[in-house]
C-alpha cells in the first residue's frame, strides 16, 4: 500500500458519509415501497464501510518508503477525472449523447492504449447506443444541449 490509497480511502469514506448525510433528510419509505433516500443511503453506507476498510488497510501497511504520493498513472487518472467533470459541464450545450461520446473516445485515446480510428469507432458507437437503448428502446427523454444532440 502507499500513500495514494490512505488518501483514497480517506475520501471515498467521506464521500460515503456526505452521501449519507444528504440521503437521511429524504423519505426513506413511500406508500408503495422505497423512497427516494432508500437507495442513495444505502450507496452511502456501502461507500463509507469500503472507504473506511481502504483506510484501515492503507494506514497499516503504510511504510516510510511507500511515501511517494504520485504513482506512474497519477497523471492519466487526473486527466481522466479533469475529462469526466468537463464533461458534465458541458452537458448543457453537448446534450447527454454528444457528452457520452466524447468522453468515451477522449479517455480511450487519453489511456494510450487505441488508435484514432478505435476511438471513432467507440464514439459513434457510444452516441448510437445511448440513441437507441435509452432515447428509442426504453423511450427515456434525453437531454438534449444547445447543439441540438
């Protein structure tokens, strides 16, 4: 274990906690079933129980040479997670499809591991999937961004 995985596990318990927090102010129960805080409090719980089993693990197997913070894939899982948040900020003008597509082929090419052709491929498939399961199969109204998509 290194550092790395004491400050994950640091924040995916406090994650888990925030989601618990923010789930326990809605109605756990409804007239016909689960309510609308079942379900996200119950994801908190199970994150906050592996963020804290992370910890534990992390903090006890720490040694003083494992202290290096950045591993050789720190910087891809950042731009990965720089992607994903500008992804959803730009969901409003994208639309949900367009968004989904780019990010799939965007982090494909951003691991190294596809060629661009690969990565087209992945994001016009992505777009069509998402088009047809959810907009036609299942006739789930997606949203849609200033580009119309």
């Amino acid at each position: 274990m290194d550092i790395s995985q004491l400050f994950g596990g640091v924040a995916v318990l406090v994650l888990g906690v925030l989601i618990s927090f923010f789930a326990w102010r809605l109605p756990y129960g409804s007239d016909v079933g689960p309510g609308p805080g079942f379900m996200p409090l119950w994801i908190g719980i199970g994150l906050g129980l592996c963020g804290l089993a992370t910890t534990i693990k992390a903090a006890r197997t720490l040694r003083p040479q494992d202290a290096q913070f950045f591993l050789p894939k720190t910087k891809q899982v950042v731009l990965i997670f720089a992607t994903l948040v500008a992804t959803f900020l730009l969901l409003p003008v994208l639309g949900l499809t367009a968004g989904l597509a780019l990010f799939t082929g965007f982090t494909m090419r951003a691991t190294g591991r596809h060629g661009w052709f690969w990565c087209g491929v992945a994001t016009v498939a992505c777009a069509a999937a998402v088009r047809i399961v959810f907009g036609s199969l299942l006739d789930i109204p997606l949203p849609k961004g200033l580009i119309g998509v």
